[in-house]
C-alpha cells in the first residue's frame, strides 16, 4: 500500500511541475513536459537526501530477533538465512 502512496504521490509531483513550467515560465507543452520529466526525479533525489529515512524495527532486522531468542551468534563465514512471514498488511 505505501508502494502505491509513493507512486500517487510523484504522480502528483508531476502535475504539479507540468502546470508550474507550463503557466508560471510560459513554456511549450513539449518543453513543460521534457522539465517535469527531468524535475521530478530530481526534487525526488533531493527530498530523499534531506528527510530521514523511518527507522527499521527489530522484527526487521535478522540478528536482532536471533539475539532477542537467546540463540547463538553466526560465525563469520557461516551464512544465516532467516524465514518470516508476512501478513497482507506487511506485517509479521
């Protein structure tokens, strides 16, 4: 679900750009096309860059749950694969 929020909400981005160079810069519908396709990406990038990313919780993290079950830590060179299942939220 918050794959399709992410995706509204460049959509809408978008838009908005598209009628900005469109109205505001008074450019041709090819150029204000051509600048929201380049500018979205972009304002994207940069929003990414400044707002912290949300914290991962434990659950999601393999050796956490290990160590919170009191199980041994891997050796170096031992490979750990960790199974879990997610309900239709995407929650465990």
């Amino acid at each position: 679900m918050e794959r399709v929020k992410n995706t509204a909400l460049v959509f809408c981005l978008f838009i908005v750009l598209l009628v900005i160079f469109s109205s505001y810069f008074r450019a041709t519908a090819v150029g204000s096309f051509f600048g929201a396709l380049a500018g979205t990406p972009l304002l994207v990038h940069v929003f990414n860059r400044i707002v912290p990313g949300r914290p991962r919780s434990v659950s999601e993290n393999g050796i956490a749950q290990l160590v919170a079950r009191g199980e041994p830590m891997p050796r170096p060179n031992e490979q750990v694969v960790v199974l879990r299942m997610e309900g239709p939220n995407g929650r465990t």
